[in-house]
C-alpha cells in the first residue's frame, strides 16, 4: 500500500515546535512534499533537518502568520515549488498572558487575536484558491479545549480559539462543493514546550491539570498530530467543519 499523502504536498504554520512539528514530521513520513512556516527560525530548520534525516522533503519559510504579506508570499512561494497544495495545517498559536478581563492589557489580547484568530484567517484566505486550483484538498485549524470552554484568566487566547471553530465551519460550508473539506483540532493539555513553559511558572496548577484529566496524563505532540493528519487524509473524505477533540477525556467530565 502506498504511504497516504505520497505526491501531495502540505503547508503546516507553527512548524518549528511542538504540535506543528509532529504534524510536519508525520505528513512527511507518509509521503508528503512539507512547507513547513513559523516565525522561529531555528526551531524551522530544526524540523526541516529531522525530516531530511528520514529522507523527507521540506522546505522553510520564517513568517508571522499575523502578516498578510508575508502569508501570501509563502502561498505564492508553495505554488511555484511545489505547483500546487493539498493539505493545509493552521497551527500557529500563542497563549497570551494569564490575567482577569478587568486587568488584561489590550495589546496582549490584540496580539493573542492576530495570532491565533487573525493567523488562521489568513492562512485560509490564501491557500483555498492554490488549494481549489489544485483540484480540491483540505484544511486543519487547530484551536483548543478552551474552544468549549472558558479558562478563568485566558480571554484572549478563549475567544480566539471560538473564533477559530467558526471559522472553520464557515469555510467549510463555502468549500465543501468544491471538494475542499475544512476542520479543526481541539488538544486539551499537550505535553510540549508552550505548556512546559507555562508549568514552570505555575507547576502547582500544571500538577492538578493533570490529576483532573481522566487519563491522568498530559497528551503528546504525535497523538495530536495522529489526529490532525488523519483529518486532512482521504480516509476521513466525508468529515468537514468538525472539530475534533483530542484531550484525554478532559472535555468529558463537563
Ligand atoms: P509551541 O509553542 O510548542 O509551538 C507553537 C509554534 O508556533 C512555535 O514554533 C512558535 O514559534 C510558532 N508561532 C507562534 N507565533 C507565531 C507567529 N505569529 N507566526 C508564526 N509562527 C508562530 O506550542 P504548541 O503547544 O505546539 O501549540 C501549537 C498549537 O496548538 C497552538 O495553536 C496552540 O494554541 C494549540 N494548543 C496547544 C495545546 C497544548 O497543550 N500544548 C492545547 C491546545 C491547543
């Protein structure tokens, strides 16, 4: 049998750590020519140097997903070396600080919203007409838990990642005659540097969270990204402008 994303080629944002990583290094194992974009560049030609050690392909780019410019020139840069694009990962994201509404400064919650809501809209906006020129494809948002919940002292990043679930139903819904399937991923607490970072200024609550999830452990990178590839994948052909929760159980409580 063929490796499922054989001659395809994928777009992943925020590929330089964590989520993003496991998603690229797992695309690229099942076939897939990788664009992989992030603002860190070390942490991209990292992810590229892993990949090219298994005889993968990838190619970097260092953008802020916030920057329209910058977005389309990395969507023009796929489309004259790769020709086309068939899988898109909108992966990007940022927590912002943790802070009650009445003291969370506006240009945290601006920036947390350019990131994490703008970022993916503007992933989108570009790669659906390369996409649909590439005779259909599909599109991966990843936004959170706090997508269905409301995290006390998290505003920012809660409303971005709601955002983030209408938007991608709405694209879905525009696409999906098109061919072009539209979905996202909801992690719950993921084992990778974005959470550590955070663990080490509150280890206490990192402690409880996990207690609290009904796995009693935080999720790793490649279970997330299982999920996300299995979503962009022709085995899910009839799923779109679903998100689809991967979090322990931790959602399940209520
Ligand atoms: P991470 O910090 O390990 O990786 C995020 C990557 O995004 C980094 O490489 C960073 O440089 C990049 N990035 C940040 N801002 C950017 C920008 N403006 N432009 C381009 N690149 C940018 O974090 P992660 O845990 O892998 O998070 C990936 C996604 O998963 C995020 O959207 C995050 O909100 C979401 N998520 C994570 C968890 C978790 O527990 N780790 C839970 C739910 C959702």
């Amino acid at each position: 049998m063929f490796p499922p994303f054989l001659k395809k080629v994928a777009a992943v944002t925020g590929a330089g750590s964590g989520i993003g990583r496991a998603i690229a290094l797992g695309l690229a194992r099942e076939g897939a020519t990788v664009h992989l974009a992030d603002r860190n560049a070390d942490g991209l030609a990292e992810t590229a140097a892993l990949i090219r050690a298994e005889d993968g392909r990838a190619f970097t780019t260092e953008l802020d997903v916030s920057s329209e410019v910058q977005v389309v020139g990395w969507v023009e840069q796929i489309g004259s070396i790769s020709g086309r694009l068939d899988a898109a990962f909108n992966n990007a994201g940022i927590t912002g600080p943790a802070k009650r509404i009445e003291h969370y400064p506006l240009e945290d919650f601006q920036r947390v919203v350019a990131v994490n809501l703008q970022g993916v809209f503007l992933g989108m906006k570009h790669q659906i007409p390369l996409i649909k020129r590439s005779g259909g494809g599909s599109i991966v948002n990843t936004a959170s838990v706090a997508a269905l919940t409301g995290p006390g002292g998290m505003s920012a990043y809660a409303a971005s990642k709601h955002g983030v679930q209408g938007l991608t139903r709405v694209v879905a819904m525009e696409n999906a005659a098109d061919g072009i399937r539209v979905n996202a991923i909801a992690p719950g607490w993921t084992e990778t540097p974005m959470v550590a970072a955070n663990s080490q200024q509150n280890p206490g609550f990192a402690a409880l969270t996990q207690t609290a999830i009904p796995a009693k452990r935080g999720g790793r990178p490649e279970e997330i990204a299982a999920a996300a590839i299995w979503l962009a994948s022709d085995t899910a052909s009839y799923v779109t402008g679903q998100m689809l929760t991967v979090d322990g159980g931790m959602t399940i409580g209520g």
